[in-house]
C-alpha cells in the first residue's frame, strides 16, 4: 500500500499550487477592458478560457479537499462506491481518486 502520509503531501502540495493558479487567475480577471474593439473581442474570448480554467481548478480543489477528509476520517484509499480498496497505482497518479477503476466508468 502507498504511504498515506507521502499522498497526504502531495495532495497539500497540490492544492496550494492549484489555489495559487486561481489567485492568478482571478487577479487576470482585474485588469479591465481594453479600449480597442478588436482587443476586446480577444479579451472576451480569453475571458471564456479563463472561466473554463477556474471551473476545473475549482473542481479538482473540491476533490483533493474531500481526499483530505477521507485521510482524517480514516476512509481514504476505499472506493466510495463499492467499498474496495483503490490500487495504489491510481491513488499515486490520481491522489483524489474517490472510485476504484471498476467504479470510475
């Protein structure tokens, strides 16, 4: 079995770097809007990339927040689903896997 305490960290480390991606993120999102309508087109476009992002960063921090809780719970490493214990091969590619790869389908 994977070391708990090695994936705890990496799931730390994980997080802090995802918050500090948002945090640039939402500071991008301050910059105001170009006087150029050309620039503002593009500005608009990246903007959808930039909503794009978030929502993805903010679902993985949700994942990675819930792993958390299943290592103090003392849950983490079982699929949520079946109750199987997660290959520690998933859990070191994927730290906030909640399924088993029979459930993840």
């Amino acid at each position: 079995m994977t070391d708990v305490e090695t994936l705890r960290r990496k799931l730390e480390s994980l997080r802090d770097e995802l918050s500090e991606r948002r945090e640039r993120i939402d500071a991008h999102g301050r910059d105001g809007v170009p006087a150029d309508f050309a620039e503002q087109v593009t500005a608009r476009e990246n903007d959808d990339v930039v909503q794009s992002l978030k929502v993805q960063i903010d679902g993985e921090l949700r994942q990675i927040g819930a792993a958390l809780k299943r290592i103090e719970a003392g849950e983490y490493g079982r699929c949520t689903r079946c109750g199987e214990d997660i290959a520690p091969a998933r859990l070191d590619v994927l730290p906030y896997a909640e399924h088993c790869t029979a459930c993840a389908d």
